[in-house]
C-alpha cells in the first residue's frame, strides 16, 4: 500500500506530546481559506511512499520518539494507508495523533476510516477558520477546533503542559521548512522571508 506525502519529519517536538515523527500527507479537498498548508492541497503533489518503508523508518526512530503525528493535507482522505501505520505503531507501545478538518461525528460513519480512529489517541477536528484564529491552545489553529482523547493516553493535561511552538528546519539545499503552530507570516515578515506560496 502506498501513501502520498508532502513531508516527513523524524524527530519533531511541536506537534504534539513528546518528540513526535510527523508525517504530513499530500493531497486535502478541503481547501480552508487562510491555511498555512496550501502546498498539501494538490493530489498530484508530494511523493508516494511503500507504507512498510515509512514504517521501517519509523521503528528506527522508536527510542527516540513518544509517537507519530498525522497532519497535511487531510489525513482521512488516505485512512486506509494511515489506518495501517497507525496500528503498526500503536503495537510498539507509540502513541499516534492526527488532525483532520473533517468533525469525529462524520468520520465515524464512513467505515474506512475506523482503523485509523480505532488505532489514533488524541484526535484534533475541524476545520481551520480563519476569522476565529486563535493560538492560545496547544497544535490548534482556530478556536472551534476540538480535542478528542480517543484512548486513556491523554487527558487534558496536555493544556498546561504544552504551549504552541515552532520548530525551522534548513535542508541541505537551502530550503526553510516551519513546523508547529503560529503565526507563520508574522515570523517570516519579522526574519524577512517569504513562505510557500
């Protein structure tokens, strides 16, 4: 099984619990006006990776990580792929999180998606809004977004325990890659960059 990716990142501490593996899909039919990530939109885009590959890659990582993020683009719209890496890692003792624009409500009545839900602790849902940005909570972007603690993994703990952050990381081909939540313009206009358009 293949899955569609904009990036990976191995080792990152601002999306979510502990040091996390993140893998932000490519590909999301959802298209929030004021997104960060319109660069994940494209189907087309990003690379197909074999979903034992990533999982390899990931159990090379397993000492040095809490558990994988799944961000992009729009996970569920590859659950299947997901579904299998989530259950994977959970099976090594890995917590796994996802975001979704989609509501948990929705997503439970579409029968693809419950290997994914069955196997993610903490689910962060709904859709990116921009006139009610908000950053004061923990991996969120807006305010009606929600938490949901899937598993006993997590608990609302999380809300003083971490605060938004983010991370810049400089490929060996120059390029600027921003991860975590915040205000990305505003960093880049205060460093006089230019984000990905």
């Amino acid at each position: 099984m293949k899955l569609r990716v904009f990036n990976i990142i191995k080792n990152t501490k601002v999306e979510g619990p502990g040091n996390r593996y993140c893998i932000w899909v490519q590909g999301c039919s959802r298209h929030c006006r004021g997104c960060q990530a319109v660069h994940t939109w494209s189907h087309k885009g990003g690379e197909l990776y074999d979903v034992e590959v990533i999982l390899d890659d990931i159990f090379n990582q397993k000492d040095k990580i809490e558990g994988v993020t799944f961000l992009g683009g729009e996970p569920f719209e590859q659950a299947e792929a997901l579904g299998i890496i989530a259950q994977k890692v959970k099976e090594k003792g890995l917590s796994v999180l996802c975001f979704t624009g989609g509501k948990l409500e929705e997503l439970r009545e579409n029968q693809i998606n419950k290997k994914l839900l069955d196997n993610t602790d903490l689910l962060i849902d709904g859709k990116f809004i921009e006139k009610l940005t908000d950053y004061s909570r923990p991996w969120c972007g807006s305010s009606n977004q929600r938490y949901h603690f899937l598993t006993d993994r997590y608990n609302e703990e999380i809300f003083t325990k971490y605060k938004n952050k983010v991370e810049v990381n400089i490929s060996k081909n120059g390029q600027i890659f921003m991860n975590g939540m915040g205000n990305f313009d505003e960093i880049l206009r205060k460093v006089d960059l230019m984000g990905i358009k």
